[in-house]
C-alpha cells in the first residue's frame, strides 16, 4: 500500500498548517480537500446558482474544471488560490459541502490523488470517505475558543468586517453543519490517532505525528 496520511479535524484545528509542514518534512505531497468545496463555493457564487438547485449544481460542476498546481488553486484555469480564504467563501462551501452531488462530484478528484500515493490529505472525510484503507489517520481537535481564536488572527487583515465575536458564532454553526450533514459527515473513529493541540505548538503536533508513524 504506497503511503496516504489523512488528517481530519474541525474549522480551525490546524489541519492546513500541519499537513503542508508535514507533507514537506516526509517529502509527500499535500492535499487542502477543503479548498476544492471553497472552489466549489467560489464558483456557485459567480454563477449565481441556488444551492436547492441540484441539476443545476451538477450541470456546473460536470462542465468546471478544478486543479491544484503545487499551492495554487484553479477553476477553468483562473487562479482562485487567495479569494476562496474569505469568511463568505468559507460559509458557503460549508453549505455546499452538505450537499451529494458536490461531495459525489470531487471524491474522484481526491481518491486519485490518494492512489498515487506519498500524500498528506486533510479535511473532514478524508479517513473515513476518501481513503479509509489508509493505515495512518489523526484526528486533530482543539477548544472551540482556541480555533476561533486563531481563525481570526488569520482572517482580521484579510477581512477587516469580522470580529473575534462573529469568528465564533460562525465556527460553532461551521462545526454543527459540518458534522451533523447526513452524507460524509465530520467523524472521528477508533482508528483516528487523536491529538489535541489547543496547548501545543506547530512544531510540536508535527512531531507527535512523526512519531506514531515511526511506530
Ligand atoms: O477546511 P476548510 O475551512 O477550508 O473547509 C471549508 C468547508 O469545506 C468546511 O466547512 C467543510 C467542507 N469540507 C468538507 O465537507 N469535507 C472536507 N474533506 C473538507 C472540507
């Protein structure tokens, strides 16, 4: 079996930080699953589809062309890499996340990504959906507090209308949506290694990770 990591986890774990330091230290490469739904999202939101529209969503998303080229993000060849890390774009691809077909749409996308593997894939479902057969799944966690916390040291400059207020309300209602949606929901399961890295430092959650696959 050639090697997949999954690193699963809520909004604000830490899950992008850890898995590019990661991938980067192992030499794999790395797989963001959530900006292919911010993709997504970005491009219901130009074509003004309503999200209850499901043959709509499909017709676009047949005809939308998604690809990752290193750390660049493109939709039909537009590099989107910076405009999808919005609060609004994060609301909305939480909403289309919830949707079948969207996850139906971009499962092969990452399964082939998985199968050639050497790859650190983070997200919701990535140990339990997209690649369950890996044997090296985490699951990281931290307080609800702390996550928002540091999403809005990463979003104040970005987006000069959140407060620390709103950036709480919208993890709480992110993590209610993202694990309680019926298809693929955000799960941890026994074969998940759990880290909580409320007190730990990047480096530190990178080191727990390397070594439980040393053993
Ligand atoms: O990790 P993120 O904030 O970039 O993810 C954006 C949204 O995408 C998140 O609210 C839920 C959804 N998502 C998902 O449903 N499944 C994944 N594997 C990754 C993200």
């Amino acid at each position: 079996m050639k090697s997949v990591i999954t690193i699963d986890g809520p909004s604000g774990a830490g899950k992008g930080t850890i898995a590019r330091l990661l991938a980067k230290k192992l030499g794999y490469r790395y797989l963001d699953t959530g900006a292919l739904y911010r993709a997504v999202a970005w491009k219901v939101m130009k074509a003004k589809i309503k999200l209850d529209d499901e043959e709509t969503l499909k017709k676009l998303l047949d005809k939308t062309d998604i690809a990752f080229n290193g750390d660049m993000i493109t939709v039909d060849g537009i590099d989107i890499t910076s405009e999808i890390r919005t609060a609004e774009i994060g609301e909305l691809s939480s909403q289309v996340s919830a949707i079948p077909v969207v996850r139906q749409g971009l499962f092969s996308i990452q399964r082939n990504i998985c199968l050639q593997g050497k790859v650190v894939i983070e997200g919701r479902d990535t140990g339990t959906t997209i690649f369950p057969e890996s044997g090296n799944k985490f699951y990281l966690d931290a307080g609800v507090e702390e996550r928002a916390r540091r999403r809005y040291e990463e979003m104040k400059l970005k987006d000069p209308s959140i407060t620390r207020e709103t950036t709480i309300e919208d993890i709480r209602r992110r993590d209610l949506r993202d694990s309680s949606r019926k298809t693929s929901p955000l799960k941890r399961t026994d074969d998940m290694i759990y880290i909580d890295s409320t007190n730990l430092s990047i480096d530190e959650v990178v080191e727990k990770i390397i070594e439980s696959l040393k053993k």
